[in-house]
C-alpha cells in the first residue's frame, strides 16, 4: 500500500511591522504611548518602560528610537567600551534589562554618562529591575519612572488577533476572533503563538481558517 506523503507547512518569514500607524492603542498602554509621543518634553531623560513578553515594548521603543534618532541595542550586548559610541546620538533604547543576564558595570556607565551630556535613555523590563549587585546602580534604577504596559482589555486583544492574522495576509471571520479572544492568555504573547499554530496547521492540513477548525487545534492542544 502506498501512503500518502505528509503535507509540511513551509518555516515562512512573517515580519512584524514597527511603524508608528501599526501600533495598536487601549487602556493598557496608553500611558506608555503617552509618553512616547511626549518625548521630547519628558519630565526625566531616563525611562524605563515595564511590561509582559508581547506587550508591545519593542514596538513602542522601535517608535521612539525613529523620532529620537536612538540607537538600540540589547542590554545583555551592551559594554562598557562601547558605552561614549552607543549614546553618539543623544539617545538610546536598551532592550530586555533583566537582572544577571546584562553587565551591570556598563549599564550604570551608560546611564552617568548619559547624565552628564544630557541624552535621553529608555529601557524596557518584563519587570523593574531588582537584585541588582552594584549598589550605586540599584539606587540609580529605583530613581527612574517607571511607565507599565498591563494586560490588553477584550477589545484590544481582538484587533491584536486580527492584526497577527493581517501580517500573515489571511483574512479571518470575526466569529472566530471572538472564540479565540476568550479562550487564550490574556496577552499578546499567546494572541502571537495562537495565531502561528493556527496558521501552521492550516497550512498543513489545507484546511480555511474558521471557527470549527480552531476549535479542533484547541481540542487537539487540551488532549
């Protein structure tokens, strides 16, 4: 008997747009979009903006960085060295500032130097960063506002779905943006991971998107 050969869903490249008109707005992050579209009348250079896995951060610091003409780069990246070259613009954004997994010599560094030539410094954190070793930085740390991003609101968790469906061209039905709004984690993080397995497995399976078959690849995940 001969069988059938396995149809594969294709590993394809769905990039993510950081422009200014693709960021979705609510509750949840106005006020970190507030303060983005504040800059440059910001009440203290150095911000570090809070928020979950998905939230947004990248996309409102990749905003920023455009307006403020900053560099970014990621915090367990940066050195001490190369501290006077990152802030050659008067502004940079330091990425995913978790505690252990960045050298904290640069970073206070980064942040005195800043202080001194004036230039602007936004950080983004799942968390406001803790435990840290160099005392002198831990207080410099706890002096900055911290702007949080919270978990999306019904509303904008249904346009996050909508919009991830978008950037992969696949037009959706609302009733199964509905149907998947209320039974997933309330985050982008799960929005963005639904929507690439729902997609995978269409693909796969040369199946439509609909609400039926969601509820199939739910079913299937809760086995």
């Amino acid at each position: 008997m001969r069988i059938a050969p396995r149809q594969l869903a294709l590993a394809l490249d769905h990039p993510e747009s950081f422009a200014r008109e693709d960021f979705l707005s609510g509750p949840s992050n106005a006020a970190a979009l507030g303060l983005i579209e504040a800059w440059p009348a910001w009440p203290h250079r150095s911000v570090i903006l809070v928020g979950p896995e998905g939230s947004g951060k990248s996309h409102l610091a990749a905003i920023w960085a455009q307006l403020a003409g900053a560099r970014q780069v990621a915090a367990r990246a940066l050195e001490e060295s190369a501290v006077p070259a990152t802030l050659a613009t008067g502004a940079v954004v330091v990425e995913d500032v978790a505690v252990g997994a960045f050298d904290e010599r640069a970073l206070f560094h980064l942040l005195n130097l800043a202080g001194e030539e004036g230039a602007f410094v936004l950080l983004t954190a799942r968390s406001a960063p803790t435990g840290i070793a160099i005392r002198d930085l831990a207080s410099r740390l706890r002096a900055l506002p911290v702007v949080t991003m919270a978990i999306p609101d019904d509303a904008l968790l249904r346009a996050v779905l909508v919009k991830l469906f978008a950037d992969r061209q696949l037009a959706v039905d609302e009733s199964l943006i509905g149907y998947l709004a209320v039974r997933i984690d309330r985050s982008f993080a799960a929005a963005r991971s639904m929507v690439e397995r729902l997609d995978d497995e269409a693909m796969r399976q040369k199946r439509p998107l609909t609400r039926s078959f969601a509820a199939e690849v739910l079913r299937t995940a809760h086995a």
